[in-house]
C-alpha cells in the first residue's frame, strides 16, 4: 500500500485487519519507525539504532522519509516465501525495490483529492500549514516495472474507503476474482 500523507492509509489497514481477521493467506506487516507511536500502530527504534539495524540486513525493505527511518522486518521474507500475502504501508520509492525481491507486488495506491490530503494532515496537529502545503507539494508519481497498480480515491466515508481497500486486497488474495476498485 501506498500514498500521501493524509489519504487515510493507517484507517484502511485498520478496517482491513478486522475484514480478513483469521484469513491465514493475509499478513500484516508491522513497521519499525524512528518515532513515537502516535495515530499508526508501529514499533519504533531511536535512529542509531534503526541505522545499524538497517547496516545489519535486518530489514526486507527500508527507507528514508520525512526525516524518519521506516523498515519492514526481513522476517517478512518467509511469509512470502510461504505465499502469503504481506501487506505493508510502504513509500512510493520502494516499490521497484519490492519488485526485486521476486515476489509479486501489487500496489494499492490510496490517494485523495489534495484539499481532502491538506485537511487530514492539518487536523492531526504534527505540522504547520507551511509543512503541510510543502508535504502536498511533493507527492511524486508511482514508478514500477511489473506491479499490478490499483488506486483508490479515500475521499468519501471511512466505510466506503475501506470497502474499496478490502475488495482490492481481495483480489490480491484471489486475483481471479474481478475487481472494480472506482465502485
């Protein structure tokens, strides 16, 4: 999964994790993250600390973004190994480097419309409006090689973004199935 800031990332995990709940073909991943747990659930490292961990191998992926340190525990790689289906709130920047890993990648793009992305960030209180215009400002395009791309536009209702999501995810599960992600 990825996306802006503010397009509800977090939320979607949430309703998700309770939609596929004892679906053992499904895995959530936890990220380290070199911040408080605030609004997302998370298990966080000083930076040093995320640093040497990262030195280390000790991360499947891992990246750099916002002055933070985000990782994806390697042991994630036994789950793909065993064909599961990891999901994980990822940058936009690591997707080719998910790709390399040799495992299919689908990308569940969840986006907004910027005004709806501005809004959401602003009401969390972490950053000025000056931060919150240039956090906007920098949303870059997806790049990927080989990953099945969907978006999904979170603008309306929690219930319905996460509607969206979960029949995304779904289909990931079950690419058989026909997926209609704009419904």
């Amino acid at each position: 999964m990825v996306g802006p800031s503010g397009a509800g990332k977090d939320a979607l995990i949430e309703r998700a994790k309770l939609a596929f709940a004892g679906d053992k073909r499904i895995v959530f991943a936890r990220r380290i993250v070199t911040r408080a747990a605030l609004a997302e659930d998370h298990d966080t490292l000083d930076t040093s600390a995320f640093d040497a961990a990262e030195k280390s191998g000790a991360y499947l992926l891992s990246w750099h973004a916002h002055d933070l340190g985000y990782g994806l525990p390697v042991e994630l790689k036994q789950e793909l190994e065993q064909g599961r289906i990891v999901v994980a709130n990822v940058s936009r920047g690591v997707i080719l480097a998910a790709e390399d890993l040799g495992y299919p990648v689908h990308v569940l793009h969840v986006t907004a419309d910027p005004v709806i992305l501005a809004a959401r960030i602003a009401a969390r209180g972490r950053e000025s409006m000056a931060e919150v215009r240039a956090r906007i400002s920098r949303i870059a395009p997806l790049q990927w090689r080989n990953a099945h791309v969907v978006e999904i536009r979170n603008e309306g209702t929690l219930e319905h973004g996460a509607a969206l999501f979960i029949n995304a995810l779904a289909h990931c599960a079950a690419p058989e199935v026909a997926l209609d992600a704009q419904s």
